[in-house]
C-alpha cells in the first residue's frame, strides 16, 4: 500500500482502468445469443453471393430452422428446399455463429471437389470478408497462407473450418470438429468408395463434441434414391409452415395448386399474373402482397402435432412446452416468396413452360416445389388403358399399320403369343394375343404354334392381305432347347431367338450370339430399355407417334399383365440401381410386347417402302378370309377372342 502511495493520481487513474480492462477480458461473457440474434446483428449479404448487397435480416419463414441449426438441444437438422430459399445464406450464417460466437469447430461438405473450390471462393471468403466480426478473426484474407486455403481456415480464436470434397471416403477421416454441414446433400454419391453414405461417414466427425450438430440441406432429387429424403426419413420430426388466411383466419399448408386445384396457388387462361392463393377454408383468393403478414403470423407444426415459432422453445400437440426433438426436418419451398426468390407468377410461368416436357418437368418439381420426383411409370393405370381400347375399321388391320411381327413368352404349360403391327414414328396396333396350352417339351405344341405364325393372314384397310413377316421368342427361361429348335427350324421366317438381359444398362438390341448349343443366333434383349421406351409410348394420350392402339377385343387381364411391372430402385454395392418388378403374378403380355419390338428394332422393316405398296396396291378380286388353322388352340378364361 505504501508503493500504492508513492505514485501520482494520473498514475493510479491509468492502473485502475488496466485493472477493471483486464479483468473484463478475462471474467466478464458475450450474453449469449440464439443463431438468429446473432446473424441479425453481425450477418452481411456479400455481393458475390447475394442479389441485394446488406446487413442480413431473418425472414419469419427462416427464423425456425436458422435457430434450430444453432440450438444446442438438436443434434441433427434436415432442410428439404427447394431453390432460392436462402439455405446458403443461413448455412454461411450458422457457420460463422459457430465459429465466433460460440467458438466451436466445424466441417462443410460439398458433393465434389469443384464445388467445394466454387462454395469457398463464391461464399465463405466474402463472408469473411465482409461480416466484421469473422474478419477480425482472420488476418490471413487474401494472403497466401497455410491457414487460408480451399479446404482450410484458421481464426485467430483458434476455431477451425474445414471444407471437403463429398467423393473421397479419405475426406471423412481423421478430424474431430463439433459440427457438420452437408450442402445439397442430394448429389452426393450413395456410397462412398463402397465405405457407406456421406451423412453416416462424416458424423462420425462430432461424436466427441459436447453439443455435436448435423446439418443437412438440398434440394430433393428422384424418390427412391434422394438422399436429403432419406436422411430426412430419420427424423423425430418434420415440420410444415402453416399460414393463417387473411379472410378466415384458418391454418393450412401452403401449396402448389395449378389451374384446375380447388385451392392452393392458382391462375388462369395459362396467364402467369393471375397468380394467386386459393383459401381451402373459405374459397377467398389471397394476393402475394398479403404473404408478408400471413408469414409473420405463420407456425411451423410437426406431422406430430408439434409446433414452434422460433426453433427455441416447442410445444407438444396439447400446447404445452416440451423438450426439442433431438433430430428435426423443416420443408421450405419457393412459394414462401423469400427475399430475392421466386414470386407466384413466376413460379406459376417456369411451370406453362415445362409442363409439357418431363426432363423440365422434373426440374421444376424438385427446384420449385421442393419435392421428389416420382417416375411416371410408376404410374400406369391397366384401367385407362382398357378404356381407350378401339374399333378397328370394319375389323381390319388398320391403314396406319404397316408390319406384323409377332412376340412370344414360353411358360411351363403354354406358350403364349402376341401380334403386334408397326406403323411410321414408332406408333403400333395389338392386333391379338394367343395363348397355345400343352407341353412346351413336346414337338406337338411347337407345331400348333408354328402353324399359327406360318398360316395365319389378316385383311388391312387397304384391301392387300398381310401375314407375319417375322418375331422374337423368349428362349431364356422355361424350355429353352425347345425354344432355341424352334427358332432355328424357321429363322428363314425371321424368327428369332431372344434373351432378356438382367442388366440395367444394357443397350435395347445387341449382336447376336451362337455361343448355344443348338449354334441359333440368339439376340441379347436389355429389357430395361425397352420397358422405357414401352411405358413412354404407354403414357401418350393422343393417337400419332408412338401411340399404342388396342382393339376392343382385348379384356382387362390382358391390362394388368401389360402394366404388372413397376420401376424400383435397388442398391447394388451400395449405388442405387433402377429396374424393373413385378407387381403381380403373370406379365405375359408385357413380355411379348417386348419381343415383338425387339424384333421390330432389329429386323428393320422398311415400313416407307411398305406404306407406299400397300398405298398402291388393289385389293384382291376375292377377298380371303383369314386362314383358320385345323389345329385346335384353348383358351385361358377371360383372354380375347381373335378379331375378325
């Protein structure tokens, strides 16, 4: 105290700020902050990565899952978006929250090592750069450094970020951090080097933390195999924004609508500035100018009855407060109208426009609605197709109709056969379909069947008569020496021996093979492909190229067997694999369809030069029946009657 004396008031006044000045930056703690207090005081939209240069501000939609991302009571947290909903923002947010404010450790994925060079040179370096408080911390920006590269930097806190490329499982070694971020998790690899999915490899990164954190945002991709859905699927919670309607004040989703919805957003006369919300409650129509007050008083509810304002505080279904779920899901689509995003009309123009093709169709699904894309095929309905079912004219061939060939499937106890007529532009006529019961390992049955294909003859529109000028048969199942004979006995007749390849990529037609023992060229048939290209022309809905007639012959069983498969994916090694399955026991009719294209495709028919013979060609002073062969064939219950 004597020493304390012997110094000047000026001094003591100097020592007495160093004390109170020390003892601050050692004692004294940030009042903490939620994710969103936090961005609204420090957040800045860079100019590189935003359309309007500025201090950040949450939107109401956003302040749910940007809080959830940095609540300490949720480990994990799914964004399933749509584009241009600030995700990318948010995440650049909540990465900088971390970092500074509550000194955590932190890894970012991209799908690719190029992405991740773009993500970091377009949004992590300007974030630095221009939100102060990250730029204090971070004296190495735009300097050559150890600590400032692609893939690394290190603050002056001595808070690290790493930003990794998704394809190598290397990537998701070593490091320990407290959080993880997946961006547009839906283009990652399924399986990475065969060592798992990239949402499992790199968790595993915070299992140490004190409060470890997943974050995973993309827009969705193919259902079957959208990763960001899948993650999602885990979820204990997913959550839905519901908007109270201005005129009736009840809650509902927002939704897509289209023009002919009974509500959701809707327009007219397919003019994009009628856009608007159709109320499902009351019927009024709500302009987009009243969304802003609509989304303030807006509330996110689970499939659970779960709901929060703000991502901090949840209430259960009876309204009462109760612990965050551990793992969350927030479903975010272009129709909130975010800052910079897409308005209604032009959410409702990109969909005139790509309605009409299913590749922008798909595209629009998943960037506009946020949502999977469900393959059409999947679809077909045995039904409508039995329901468009035609009168050919006066019972003949039609006059489009060009070729016949034929299809054949050999079961245990039958073999069954369809006639299929080809036409210009891949348009085709069932003509009839047979079915020839017996023992397919006795020359009997064989010579009902070839009889039939050699014999039989039909009458078309233009008056000429036309017979079978070739097919494919199914050898690669049941009784395939029979098949193969068969084959080879007539191939001066274009018939031809065919074998379904169960690989999914393999091309529609291929060189053919006598590597049998009967040395039959046997043709390798991708039935993958051709299903494609057989449910594509399936879903035409006006006659023309590549529509598919059937007479009013053909009864309902004759359907379900042609639609009794269903696109599905599979995982092979881990990668997602698309094919095909049954979905109901007999498909006979799907099978021979295939046969009689791939015949089609590889006999090449010269059908220009057959329209212009049959265009010329008079009819015959008597007009021939079709031949009837002595041989009787029986019936199965329900399967057509020959056309006549």
């Amino acid at each position: 105290m004597n020493s304390l004396r012997s110094i000047t008031p000026s001094q003591r006044g100097n020592l007495k700020r160093a004390w109170v000045k020390a003892l601050n930056s050692t004692l004294r703690k940030k009042e903490p902050l939620t994710a969103v207090e936090w961005a609204d005081q420090n957040y800045y939209l860079s100019p590189e990565s935003a359309y309007v240069e500025g201090d950040w501000e949450t939107v109401p939609f956003q302040v749910a899952p940007l809080n959830s991302m940095g609540n300490d009571d949720i480990r994990a947290v799914n964004l399933v978006k749509s584009a241009r909903v600030g995700y990318t923002k948010m995440i650049l947010a909540a990465i900088a929250y971390f970092i500074e404010h509550k000194k955590r450790n932190g890894m970012l994925f991209q799908p690719t090592d190029d992405a991740r060079d773009g993500f970091s040179k377009q949004h992590v370096n300007p974030m630095i750069r221009d939100v102060r408080v990250m730029r204090d911390m971070f004296p190495h920006l735009d300097k050559k450094s150890k600590f400032n590269t692609m893939d690394y930097k290190l603050f002056t806190n001595s808070r690290q970020l790493f930003l990794m490329g998704g394809k190598s499982a290397k990537n998701y070694r070593e490091k320990s951090v407290d959080f993880v971020i997946y961006d547009e998790l839906s283009s990652f690899d399924a399986d990475i080097e065969r060592e798992g999915d990239p949402v499992s490899l790199g968790d595993v990164r915070v299992v140490g933390a004190a409060f470890p954190k997943s974050i995973r945002g993309s827009t969705p991709k193919e259902a079957g195999t959208c990763q960001i859905s899948m993650a999602a699927g885990d979820s204990d919670e997913h959550f839905r924004r519901w908007y109270p309607c201005p005129h009736c004040n009840e809650r509902q989703i927002l939704r897509w609508g289209g023009p002919d919805a009974s509500f959701g957003i809707k327009y007219v006369n397919n003019d994009p500035s009628t856009a608007a919300y159709l109320c499902e409650h009351c019927a009024a129509l709500i302009d987009q100018d009243e969304m802003p007050a609509m989304d303030e008083k807006a509330v996110w509810i689970s499939d659970n009855g779960m709901s929060t304002t703000d991502g901090i505080t949840f209430y259960d279904a009876n309204g009462k407060v109760t612990n965050a779920p551990a793992s969350v899901t927030w479903y975010m689509w272009a129709g909130f109208c975010a800052p910079g995003g897409d308005s209604w009309s032009q959410i409702v123009d990109a969909f005139i426009k790509a309605k009409k093709d299913p590749i922008k169709l798909k595209s629009w699904v998943n960037t506009k609605l946020g949502e999977t894309w469900e393959e059409e095929s999947d679809q077909l309905d045995s039904h409508h197709l039995y329901m468009r079912r035609e009168h050919y004219p006066e019972g003949k061939v039609p006059r489009e109709c060009l070729a016949l060939l034929f299809g054949g499937d050999t079961q245990d106890d039958r073999v069954e056969i369809s006639i299929w007529g080809f036409g210009l532009d891949g348009e085709s006529w069932l003509i009839e379909h047979e079915i020839f019961y017996g023992d397919p390992g006795r020359n009997e049955l064989w010579n009902q069947v070839g009889q039939y294909l050699q014999t039989s003859t039909w009458e078309h529109e233009s008056g000429a008569t036309l017979r079978i000028r070739g097919g494919g048969l199914d050898t690669g199942g049941h009784y395939t020496t029979e098949a193969y004979k068969f084959c080879k006995k007539h191939q001066a007749r274009n018939f031809l021996a065919l074998k379904g390849s169960n690989q999914p990529t393999a091309p529609f037609t291929s060189r053919p093979s006598r590597n049998n023992a009967q040395r039959v060229r046997l043709f390798s048939i991708g039935t993958a492909e051709a299903k494609d290209l057989i449910y594509g022309s399936l879903k035409l809905a006006e006659p023309g190229p590549g529509y598919v007639h059937f007479p009013v012959s053909a009864d309902e069983e004759y359907f379900e067997q042609l639609t009794g498969e269903k696109k599905v994916t599979t995982f092979k090694d881990g990668r997602p694999v698309k094919k095909y399955k049954a979905i109901r026991p007999r498909v006979e009719a799907l099978d021979c369809y295939v046969y009689a294209r791939a015949a089609f495709e590889i006999l090449k028919v010269p059908l220009r030069a057959l329209a212009t013979e049959l265009a010329g060609k008079p009819p015959p002073a008597t007009k021939k029946k079709k031949q009837q062969s002595s041989i009787r064939r029986e019936r199965g219950d329900g399967w057509m009657d020959r056309y006549r």
